[in-house]
C-alpha cells in the first residue's frame, strides 16, 4: 500500500502540503485550508480579493508543492479564446499546420481577474475546467492530470467588468474569500518580503516538494472514496434545499451545489485526519461550497447585505444528525 492510499499518509500529504505553503504565505490560514480541500477533492477554486493579499503567491506555492507546471493568465477585454487554450498555426517549412498549446495546458492555472474578459473567452476556460481537455481545429488534447483552474476577481474594482453568469459560477467547486491579514501576521509578512530583498519578485524558495503528480491523483481517489453516511449526504441535501426557501435568497443553489458539498467535506475530513465525513466538516464548508451558487433578495442587496451573514443564517437553522 503506497502512501496516499492509506489513511495515515494520505492525512500527512494532506498536511504537509498546507505547511509547505504556509512557509511562503503569512496570515492566510483559512484561504490555505480550503485552497488545499479543493485540491485534494480535484475541484476548481475562484478566490475573490483585493489586490496584494496573496493570491497569486498561494497558487505558486502549491504548484511547488508537487513539483506541477504552473501557468498565470491576465484575464483582459483583448483576451481571445486561443489566448487560453493555443490555436493552429501553418508551418511554411512543411505546409502544413502545427498545434500551438496555451497557457491552459499546465497542472494549475490562475486565471487572474477573470471577470475583466468577454463572455467567449471566460466559457473557453470554464470548457476546459469541465471537460478537461482541450480541442483545437478538430482535435481533442487531455490535459495533464492533476488539472487544477483557479481564478482570481476583484470584488471592489468592478468598472468594465464581465461578471461570470450563473451557470458558469457554478463550475467552481468553491469560492474562496481571501481578507487582509491580521496585525501581527501582517508585520511579520512585510518584515519577510523586505528582509534583503531586491525587487518584489514572488518568493517561493522556501516551499519544499511533499508529493509528485501521480502521488496527488491517487490521493484525489482516496478522498473521493472517504466514507459518508447517508445522515451526513442527507444534511448536507437539506441544506441545499433551505437555501431555495429561505426569505432573504431569491434563487437558491441547485443539486450540483449538495453534490461540490460532499465532495468538500470529503477532503475536510482527510484534513481533520478522518477517514469518514461529520455533520461538522459539511457545515465547515458550507459559505465556501454555496456563496457563488445563491442570488442574494433584491432588497436585501441593495441593504448592502453580505451573501455570507444570509447563507449562514440557513446552515444555522438545518438540525445537524447526531451520532
């Protein structure tokens, strides 16, 4: 039994590969936590901050991590499809035409600020991330496994935007809000980044290899095969369905929404050296799993009211099985 197929080392991968990223990234912990579970649950994460809170360098780190290809796009209005995915080119030499690969054939991609391109090119990613392959001029190309797509927004700077619809929102397996760092945390991050440093190049030297690209697909399978009981599926549903009944949301989430739940809680559970999912680790990930997939009441938007406060007021009201 290799490692990432028993509990034991699959709960040390899993652990060691939250540390490893801890050493680049300073008072993030809990964007750490769930970038890491929707790893390990083979998910996609769109991560919404303001500029300069480590987004970026996060997604370097766990690239590192196990020694994946990383690729960075800048999502802009020019942005075309074959921006992203790469486009047939003729060879003069031979005549004959020749595929050109994009950024998009890599382990992890950031897509950073997705929603300042056009509606074509953002569905030509989210076709990636769902397929997991790529097709150009007829021909289908698999993307390297692990495949991982995580796109950065903006949520103050929203002037000649396009805002992801929907059906597409849903694609992402969890949306991850990233604040500004406590004080403390803050101090010491400034004091590392400045410590004899040139330039503001993102730093990344520190992050230490724990698993190979093989090693991470066969940990994806283990979590995917965690148990869970089907009180635990069924109050991770009945969640689900409260959100389309609750007061304050106008559309709730739809059964892809249960369906990214479970999976999250899965890895959750590995995280908490568990080999089965709880009541607790389903709530855990419930603001992640499901703030992308509800539309907030009209009125309590323009309250200026957070999707967050309305989402975990529901999660509060469903009664968690007990053992």
């Amino acid at each position: 039994m290799s490692e990432e197929t028993s509990l034991e080392g699959a709960t040390g991968i899993a652990a060691r590969l939250g540390l490893q990223i801890r050493k680049a990234v300073l008072g993030q912990d809990e964007m750490i936590d769930q970038l890491v579970a929707a790893f390990l649950a083979a998910g996609h994460v769109l991560l919404e901050g303001v500029p300069g809170v480590g987004k970026t360098l996060t997604v370097l780190a766990l690239a590192r991590t196990f020694g994946g290809r990383f690729a960075r796009i800048q999502f802009t209005p020019d942005l075309m499809p074959s921006d992203v995915v790469g486009h047939a080119i003729l060879d003069s030499a031979s005549g004959r035409f020749r595929i050109r690969q994009g950024p998009a054939f890599t382990n992890l991609l950031l897509a950073d600020e997705i929603n300042r391109a056009p509606a074509k090119t953002q569905a030509a990613l989210l076709e990636v991330m769902q397929e997991q392959q790529i097709t150009i001029e007829g021909r289908s190309f698999p993307l390297p496994p692990p495949f991982m797509a995580i796109a950065t927004q903006n949520p103050v700077e929203l002037e000649g935007t396009y805002p992801l619809p929907e059906a597409e929102l849903d694609r992402f397996l969890l949306k991850v809000r990233v604040d500004f760092p406590g004080e403390k945390d803050e101090i010491d991050l400034v004091a590392a980044a400045t410590d004899g440093r040139v330039g503001d190049a993102l730093d990344v030297s520190t992050v230490e290899p724990v698993a190979d690209a093989a090693a991470v697909v066969s940990l994806q399978r283990f979590v995917a095969g965690l148990t869970v009981d089907r009180r635990v599926a069924e109050y991770a549903v009945r969640i689900v369905r409260a959100t389309r009944a609750a007061p304050g949301i106008s559309m709730g989430a739809s059964p892809r929404g249960a369906i990214a739940l479970v999976r999250a809680s899965r890895a959750a559970a590995l995280l908490a050296g568990r080999g089965f999912v709880t009541p607790d680790d389903v709530k855990r990930m419930a603001l992640p799993a499901l703030r992308h997939r509800v539309t907030i009441a009209p009125d309590l938007d323009i309250e200026g009211r957070p999707v967050d406060a309305v989402l975990k007021a529901v999660v509060d009201a469903v009664e968690a099985p007990r053992a």
